[in-house]
C-alpha cells in the first residue's frame, strides 16, 4: 500500500510514528516497573500509575494525529444536532 502524500506530511507522518512508537515503549517500562515487587527498604519515588494515565492520553491523541495525516481529514468530536425542540421535527 503506497500513500498518497507530500514529503512534508510523510516526515511528519514518521514522526508522529516515532513518537507513539516511544510512548509504547515508555508504556511497557512503567509496567514493567510496576509489577516489581515493593521494597520497603526502597520506596518510590516515580508514580508509573499516574505516568501510565498520561502516557495513554498522549497515545490517544497520537493515534488520532496519525489518522489525519495517513486519511488527510482532521477528526471531528460528533456533536448534537438540532431536533427543533420540543414536538417538533424529529420526535
């Protein structure tokens, strides 16, 4: 499958896929690090849950981005359109 886009979109297109390559990997290793056994002796000091929380975020918003790039339309939140209140058109 070839896509169809300029150089500019495809060095960002890798870009962007490096980016979500890193926080797969950056993902991996805070779970790695989360299942080790605690050490009292040793408390710690990074929260890999909450690091988990914003590295899911950013994957979220990174997937997205790369759907834009690969299908050249930007995503758009779905909203409520207008029924023409109540008993009206719609109902």
């Amino acid at each position: 499958m070839t896509l169809n886009i300029d150089p500019a979109a495809r060095t960002e297109l890798y870009i962007t896929l490096g980016v979500f390559a890193l926080e797969i990997a950056l993902l991996a290793l805070c779970r790695f690090k989360i299942k080790q056994p605690v050490n009292p002796a040793r408390p710690r000091l990074v929260p890999y849950g909450t690091i988990m929380i914003f590295l899911t975020l950013g994957l979220m918003f990174t997937a997205a981005h790369t759907v834009s790039l690969v299908t050249g339309k930007q995503l758009m939140p779905k909203t409520k359109q207008n029924r023409g209140g109540m008993g009206g058109p719609g109902y």
